[in-house]
C-alpha cells in the first residue's frame, strides 16, 4: 500500500498513511558515544542515506551511521510514539535498549535484505 494523494493537493489520505509498517531505529557514531533515534517506513534505505551523509543535519555533523537498535511497527503513528519516547529518554535507557537487542553494538545495517 502506498501514500497518495488526495483531490486537494498536497493532503495525503491519513487511513493509508497511518497503515504503512515503520521502524523506529537507533543510530551511533562509531566511538559510541552520540546517539540518535529516528523513525522511517523503509529502514534500509534511510540508514543507507545516513551512511552516505545524504541527510543534513545532527546525523551528518556528528558522522551518526552506525545502525545498533531497531523496531517495526504496523502504523507510522506507533512508530512516530515510540520515537518520541525514545527521545525522551536518559542515554543511560537508550544503552539499555541497544545492550538488549544488540549486546555488542554491531553495525546492523549488513544485516537488513
């Protein structure tokens, strides 16, 4: 399923939108020692563009494009949530859930098909 357009241009229709599978992921650079949570419906692609520094911005600056933690969730909504939540978490939590999921805070990026 894809997000289109609706008669009036530029509105997208929500229903479709919010039913799209989205990853909320996490970013490191390589010392470890920044990290960044983000959310995106196609993961492979958007790591793919921080490697590349294709994204400006906090990511680019602090050379963050180590894939270490991710999500999938059935709608984007839930995904932007989690991300939200994440975000508000001390760095102290957001290690706990990389150590979790990814204990020895590998590049999982190779992993993705």
């Amino acid at each position: 399923m894809s997000i289109h357009a609706t008669a009036e241009i530029g509105q997208y229709d929500e229903m479709n939108a919010a039913s799209i599978k989205s990853y909320v992921y996490i970013l490191c650079n390589k010392c470890r020692n920044v990290v960044y949570a983000g959310s995106t419906d196609d993961l492979k692609r958007r790591v793919y563009f921080h490697k590349k520094r294709l994204i400006p911005g906090f990511t680019k600056k602090y050379n963050v494009d180590q894939l270490v933690y991710f999500e999938l969730f059935d709608r984007g909504v839930e995904a932007r949530g989690r991300k939200k939540q994440i975000k508000g978490y001390r760095r102290e939590k957001k290690n706990s859930l990389i150590r979790i999921m990814n204990p020895d805070w590998e590049d999982l990026y190779v992993s993705l098909r």
